[in-house]
C-alpha cells in the first residue's frame, strides 16, 4: 500500500460500478487542487468510452460521467469523471 500511497498522493475509496447490470469492483481517487489532478476511476481495462455514462455504489447510487482517461496500465484505467 505504501508504493500506492507515494504514486498517486489521493484519498482512495472502494467502490462497484454498473455497466448494464453487472457490478465490477472499482477505486476511486479524490482530486487533488495541489497537483491540479481531478478526481478519477480506477477501473477493468477497457471500460473508458468517452462521455460514458455509469452508476457507481458505495454507500448509494451515483451517475457519474467519464471525462478522459489518466493513465493506462496492462490491465486498468485510470479515468476522470464528473457527478451528474
């Protein structure tokens, strides 16, 4: 956890988020105005389309907005989004 705590400096929460009616576990980041780095989805590869519309659950149901992609790896994407 320190290695993740030294490369992304964020609050990190545990989150699902639906894609039609499937649940997949997820992360999201806070933002953070030092770095001028906007909250972001950790999320399965392949999950970014741009404008994405998708319900994340955590403690309720939230609509959220994918606004670009952050970062890639093998097998995530780091993403930015919007609470609509």
């Amino acid at each position: 956890m320190q290695a993740v705590r030294t490369l992304w400096p964020f609050y990190l929460a545990s989150l699902a988020v639906l894609l039609l009616v499937i649940f997949v576990p997820a992360l999201s980041l806070t933002g953070v105005e030092a770095l001028d780095a906007p909250p972001s989805l950790i999320l399965p590869a392949g999950w970014y389309k741009p404008k994405r519309m998708i319900d994340a659950y955590v403690d309720s149901m939230a609509r959220v907005r994918l606004i670009g992609v952050l970062e890639r790896g093998s097998d995530f994407e780091r993403v930015a989004y919007e609470t609509v």
